[in-house]
C-alpha cells in the first residue's frame, strides 16, 4: 500500500522495520525472507504489518487465526490485543468462535443467520450475546 501512495523507498523500509518490531519480528532476521521461509505464526503478524503498512484508521480482520494451531492462535490474540492496546486502532474483528470474540472484543455481536442482521451485542465483560432465534443453524446458542 505505501508504494501505490507513493512513498518513497526509504520511508516504505522504515515503516516495513518499524511495523516487523511492532509485531515480534526483528527485522535484522525477517526483513529479507520470503513467505516460504516463515511459520504459520510469522505469516499471521506479517499480515497484521501489511495491514497496518499504511496507518489505516480501522482494520477488517476476518478470521485472522483460523488456520494456526491453538498455542499459535493464542500467543497471536495476545500480541494483537498488544498491538490495539499501542495503537489505539479500531478493529473489526470476524470469528465463528465465540470463546475469540469474547477475548479480542471490546463489543461483541452476534449476527443473525437469516439475514446477517446484528442478532444481539453485549460487552464481553458482561454475560456473551445471546441470538434473539434459537433457529437451526444459528452460530451460537440461546442460553436457557
């Protein structure tokens, strides 16, 4: 994104090291590696640098976890809790895993399986979100 905004290369390398030390990457060590070359993980909060790469004031994640093992996926929730906490940046964060929402949101909604409709939304600190329907499918149970 910063080469089509037409930064110039020196700015795009100080933001690309800036943003891999943001993430856990020494850039000394990942500046010069190729996709190949990474973990799951490392893929995971290269995508989370490209994302922030040109300062957007709201990112869309969807299910940026999903494909990284559970000791994986919880050192990246709590570096990008870390990450929003530095940042100040609004998250639109994605998930089917209710369990996620709960930790990473700091409103969490559920969407209705009709028509994609906000069902509900509650504070995660507070009782989870309970759809208005029990209908089939519904990605989330009605507490009774």
């Amino acid at each position: 994104m910063p080469r089509l905004l037409g930064w110039p290369a020196a700015r795009r390398r100080e933001r690309a090291h800036e943003l891999l030390d943001l993430v856990g990457l020494p850039p000394a060590r990942y500046a010069r590696r190729y996709p190949a070359e990474l973990s799951g993980g490392e893929r995971q909060r290269v995508g989370v640098a490209r994302a922030l790469a040109a300062d957007p004031p709201i990112l869309l994640m969807d299910e940026p976890f999903g494909a990284v093992d559970p000791i994986v996926r919880e050192r990246l929730q709590n570096e990008l809790l870390r990450i929003q906490e530095r940042l100040a940046k609004t998250i639109l964060f994605v998930t089917h895993d209710i369990d996620e929402a709960m930790k990473m949101g700091d409103l969490v909604a559920v969407m209705a399986t009709e028509d994609g409709s906000p069902s509900s939304a509650a504070r995660p600190r507070s009782s989870p979100p309970r759809p208005r329907s029990s209908s089939p499918g519904s990605s989330v149970p009605t507490a009774g």
